[in-house]
C-alpha cells in the first residue's frame, strides 16, 4: 500500500485506507465489537461516523525499507505535525494506539498530549499476532482457553 509500484497488487477485498491489508485485523475487530460487516472502506467510514471515531497517523509519509511491513522498517519518516491540532479541535478525550512503537512515536511528537486518555491495543498487524505466543498474559489466557483462536483474545 505504501510503494505506488504495488498498487497493481492490492487485492479485490483489499482498500487503501488505513489499516486496508487482508492480513491486519483492525476492521474485523472494529467490526466485531459493534457486531456489524466492514468489508469495505465506505462500511467503514460509515460506522466510523456513527461511533464518532477518527482515525490519524503520527507518520504523514514514509518510505518502507523494501515493502517490509515493521514499524521497525519505515525509512525517510516525515511526521503528521498537525494531528495534535486536529485532536485538540475536535476536543478527543481518549486516544487507542495501534501498538508500542505508535505511542511512543506519539508522545516523542508531542509531550504536551499527557492530559489524554490513551489505550494502547494489540497491534491488529499480522506480525504481531504471531508474536502473541510470547506475551505472559497470553500464556495465561491460553491455559484457560486451549481451544479458543487467538483472535478471541484479541478481541477481548
């Protein structure tokens, strides 16, 4: 999604939007919790409006160090100065971070956002859902859940 070569590649139930890949998980979470069907960026953007939610990034451009995925890989980052605005004006109160490393790259942007609420979820990326196995809390959900998919958790 972020190589303009690649867009040949995006798939018939992929977008480009946020989070638009068939392997992240942030639409069929979001989906699931308000137990509705996102299988497009029009599904989404409707039922972002009608929950209120918005959606920003912290990175306004970046380059990925060949397609790669991680946070780890993002080359030649230029940095959305003007999100904090936007939050500000539209008066958010809770913020929920996609991952560590956004937080981080959050508060790196703008120490002065301490006063708002912030969650930080399980990445919905791929990646990070085969990472889960190391986690400790999911080691002990797994022993109280053995058959449960690993979705469950996240969602939980």
């Amino acid at each position: 999604f972020s190589d303009p070569r690649r867009k040949r590649e995006i798939k018939d139930h992929e977008f480009m939007f946020f989070f638009g890949g068939e392997k992240n998980l942030l639409w069929r979470l979001l989906g699931d919790t308000f137990d509705v069907k996102l299988t497009s960026k029009e599904a989404i953007i409707g039922l972002l409006t009608k929950k209120k939610i918005g959606v920003g990034d912290v990175i306004r451009s970046c380059v990925r160090n060949e397609g790669r995925a991680s946070d780890k890989d993002l080359l030649e980052i230029e940095w959305n100065h003007d999100l904090i605005q936007e939050i500000r004006d539209h008066h958010i109160q809770t913020l929920y971070f996609t991952s560590r490393s956004v937080e981080r790259w959050f508060y790196r942007l703008f120490p002065e956002a301490k006063d708002i609420h912030a969650i930080t979820l399980i990445s919905p990326s791929a990646q990070s859902v085969r990472g889960l196995a190391s986690r400790d809390d999911f080691k002990k959900w797994r022993r109280k859940n053995p058959d449960s998919p690993a979705y469950d958790f996240i969602l939980k």
